[in-house]
C-alpha cells in the first residue's frame, strides 16, 4: 500500500475535542491482509498529563451531579453511541480482524453495559445502621476515587473499555482511557460520539499509544487515583507495583486458561458446541475462553470426534467477507505465538485432529491466519496445558472421574473461568465448590453477564468487574457517626 493511502488520526481526544499526540507514530494494521492503513501519533507523557488534566478539571462539576442525573446524561450519549453502529462496526473490524457480525455482537455489547449501569444509577441504596450505642446511629457515606485510568487491549476493544467506563462515570468519577496502540480508532471515534451524545467535555478522556510509553505515564501519574487494567498478567503484575507509591487502587482483569469438564452424563452435543464456540469465537483472542477440555474417559471418543469435526467445519476468512465465521489473529506475533505452543505440545506427545497451521487458502495468505486447532492426550506439561493459549487451538485430555478433572483444573496459575458439563445436580455443586476460579458455568456456555460480578482469581487478577459489586471499586466509603 503506498503511503498517501494511509490515514492519519490525531491520537487523542481530551476535553471534548481531538488532540494532536506529539509522538511517533503507530502504525495500524488490518489484519486480515497485513497492510498498515492508518497512523496514530503515539501519547507522550505530556499528552497523558493534558487529559488528566482535563478529567481533573471535569471531575469537580460532574461528581457534584445527582447519581441519576449522571446515569441520565450516559444513556443519552450511549444511545448514540448505537445510533452509529453501523460507522464502528467495520472500524472495529478493520483495525482488530474480528468479523462484521463479531464486531456487531461486541459494540452491542458494550452500548448494553453502558446501559446497564445507567439503570442501576437509579436504583443505588447505602447503609444506614441504628442503635449503634443509646441515641447513636451510623451512615455509610460513598464517594467516587476521581480520575480514573483505563487500559484496555486489543481483543475487545470496546467492550473491556465499557466494563470500566460505566460503572466509574455513574459513581462519579471522570477517565482517562488507553487503547492497546494497535486498536485505536474505534476506540476514539466511540469517544467522540458519547461527547457528541451529550457526555461533558473531560468527563471521558482518550490518549492512545504504546503501553511502555503512554500507559506507564497514565499509572504514574501522581492525580489519577486508580487503575483499571485488563491484559497480560505480566504487565498486571507490573501495574501492580507501579501503583504502589500512593496507594492507587487497581482493578486487575487478567490472562486466563479456563478448564472444561465433560462428565459422562452430560449432553454431550451440547457440550461439544459449547467447547467450539468457547475456544474459536473472536479467534480464540479472549480471555474467558475454553481453553483445556478435561473429558471423562467414557465418552471422550465421540466428544473428540465431534469437537474435531466443528473445527474442521468451521469457515476461516477475513472479518469483512460475507460468511467468514473466524477472522485472523490480531498480529502475526500472536499467530505464531500461537503456533509455537501447538508445535512444543506435539513434539512432547500430543497428537493433531484438526489445523496445526495457516488455513488452506491461498486468498488468505498475506493475513495472519491459524486454522482451528485440536490436539488430544498430551502430557499434562505442556505449553497447551500450563500456559494462557490466546488463539484458535484446543487441547483435549482424558480422565478417569471428577475429582481427577477438578484436580487438573485447578493445576494452573490461572484462576478467571471454568465450566461442567453434567446433568447430575450434586456433581455441578462438588465442581463448583472446588474449582479455582471466579465463573463455573454449569451446562452453559461461557457468556458474562453483566448482572454477576466477575473477576480472577490467583494470577487472573484482583477485583471484580460487572455486577451492582463493580461500584466498590470505583468508590471509597466513608463511616460517618451521628451522636445524639
Ligand atoms: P498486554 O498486557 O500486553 O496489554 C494490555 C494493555 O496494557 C494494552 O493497552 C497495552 O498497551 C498496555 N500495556 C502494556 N504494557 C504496559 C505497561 N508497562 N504499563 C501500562 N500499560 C501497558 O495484553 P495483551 O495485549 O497481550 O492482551 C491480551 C491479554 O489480555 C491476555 O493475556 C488476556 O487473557 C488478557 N485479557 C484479560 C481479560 C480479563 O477480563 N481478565 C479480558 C481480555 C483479555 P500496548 O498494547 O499499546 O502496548
């Protein structure tokens, strides 16, 4: 592509208008064909000061507003958010790779999130205890933290944003948010539409560029009070230290390696799609995803068998052709990434049934394509079973019982999902209590909703998104004491 083809974009949007980031600038990629076809000048350090800067001098005006009235003003600026849906779908799906329809699901989503907590900005109740000591009562007083960082990547752009964003604004809070520097765009075109939708200028703040760079000045920054994160449990763990001076309050959402159980009772063509869907939607790119099957012995053939056959099945193309049901990887780092821990697995044992390679397209060769993947009865020490696999490749063990499957599940760092596939009530409730993990989906498919907490555990993370409990990570409580 020559170059007077490639876009150039201003990098950031503070204060209800773009700014002009003063770095280098990022190349963006549309992964489907590998070509770069835009530019983002990079955030520097001054940029990153100049939107807390304009989140801190929103915060005063829009925290002082009732709780309501916040919510009130989000939803209108969420309903044009999806008014232009139609503009972000194929933005979000040039940048990440993802297909028009997963593109669709995602930005819905995200409006719906939005929307969720707009409703619950009106149901919101505090604590009131009586009789603390003779004529003595207590209140609990919430406020918001103030400015709030959010860093996000690349796999779900919008949605991973949302999930900080409307639970921090409805409390009262103002953001600064960074896009993984590889996915800018729709994130800065969504801004743009909530400022244009009403949202206050610096209420919602966008800086783009790389993490080393733009995100390490946003968790440094000595005004902003929090960090939400979602991403590698590395750079978490780095996050986690970097915000220690001053005691910044951090939400970490993490890697994952989310164990499957399939119990011989189970309905076992439902559990095989839900395997399928679990591990090859958005490319394998999430973070609850299926990412070990653990089978009982019993009834492993067939679900090898089927899982197998929907691998096979399933239509690989580029996210913005009609009927293409699983794009690229976002990079080709992550494919072959991806395609060196398939490679280290069947050197140490693992046998191949489906993919284990670029798709068998000539059209799709210059994209950063991986065909689905299923490998079964490998060690348990391979890089399939002991590291996150962030792309379309399924390992498949078998196992004797439950408590066999349990224990596999839980030797992992990871602890953010699971499921159990079984129709008898008291083996769901024994896995449940035993897996390590903040989600156990029971004979369903692995779908968030934003009415129950999420969040992982042990190297999955630290606090919890969704549910009415994400409003305590965005606030601090106060015990205020009325005597008589
Ligand atoms: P990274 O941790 O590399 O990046 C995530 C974000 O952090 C990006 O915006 C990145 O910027 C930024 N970043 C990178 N280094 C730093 C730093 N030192 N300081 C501040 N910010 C930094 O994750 P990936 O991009 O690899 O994302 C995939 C990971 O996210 C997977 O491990 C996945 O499991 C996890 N994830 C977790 C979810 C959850 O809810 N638990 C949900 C979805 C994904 P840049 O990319 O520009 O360098």
């Amino acid at each position: 592509m020559s170059t007077d083809t490639i876009t150039t974009v201003a990098g950031a949007f503070v204060d209800g208008r773009e700014h002009a980031n003063a770095g280098d600038p990022l190349p963006i990629t549309n992964p489907g064909i590998g070509e770069v076809f835009a530019e983002v000048p990079g955030g520097t350090p001054d940029d990153v000061d100049t939107a807390v800067g304009a989140a801190a001098r929103a915060l005063q005006e829009w925290s002082a507003l009732a709780v309501s009235k916040r919510g009130e003003i989000l939803g209108a600026a969420a309903r044009h958010v999806e008014s232009h849906l139609d503009e972000l779908v194929p933005v979000l799906t040039r940048e990440q790779g993802k297909t028009l329809r997963d593109s669709r699901i995602e930005l819905t989503k995200a409006v719906d999130t939005l929307m969720h907590y707009v409703g619950l900005s009106k149901t919101l109740r505090g604590a009131h205890t009586p009789g603390l000591d003779p004529g003595v009562d207590g209140i609990v007083l919430r406020r918001p933290l103030g400015v709030v960082g959010a860093i996000v990547p690349w796999n779900f752009p919008t949605t991973l944003l949302c999930n900080k964003l409307a639970p921090a604004l409805v409390a009262g809070n103002t953001v600064v948010a960074k896009p993984a520097g590889t996915t800018p765009l729709t994130t800065l075109r969504f801004a743009q539409l909530l400022a244009e939708g009403g949202l206050p200028a610096g209420v919602f703040n966008v800086v783009t560029g790389s993490g080393s760079v733009t995100g390490t000045a946003l968790v440094r920054h000595p005004v902003v009070r929090k960090i939400a994160f979602t991403g590698s449990t590395p750079v978490g763990e780095q996050i986690m230290a970097l915000a220690a001076p001053g005691m910044k309050r951090v939400t970490l959402e993490l890697g994952g390696s989310d164990p499957m159980i399939i119990c011989d009772d189970a309905d076992l063509d439902a559990a095989a799609s839900a395997a399928s869907m679990g591990r090859f939607y958005n490319c394998g790119q999430a973070c609850l995803a299926i990412k070990r099957v653990y089978v009982f012995d019993s009834v492993a053939d067939e679900v090898i068998e089927q899982i197998t056959a929907k691998a096979k099945r399933l239509k690989v193309g580029r996210g913005d052709v009609k009927g293409s049901q699983m794009g690229p990887l976002h990079t080709a780092a992550q494919r072959d990434e991806v395609a060196g821990q398939v490679q280290r697995t069947l050197d140490a044992g693992g046998t191949l049934l489906a993919g284990g390679g670029p798709p068998d397209d000539a059209d799709l060769d210059s994209g950063f394509f991986y065909a689905p993947t299923v490998v079964a009865d490998a060690p348990h020490d391979v890089p399939m079973a002991t590291e996150e696999v962030f792309g379309p490749a399924l390992p498949i063990w078998r196992v004797a019982d439950l408590d066999e499957a349990i224990a596999r599940a839980n030797a992992s760092p990871f602890g953010l999902g699971s499921s159990v596939w079984t129709r008898d009530l008291a083996r769901a409730r024994h896995a449940a209590e035993r897996i390590e993990a903040g989600y156990t989906w029971i004979n369903s498919r692995t779908k968030v909703y934003d009415e129950l907490p999420f969040g992982g555990w042990k190297s999955s993370g630290y606090g919890k998104e969704h549910g009415i409990e994400a409003f305590d990570y965005y606030t601090e409580t106060k015990s205020v004491v009325f005597g008589a």
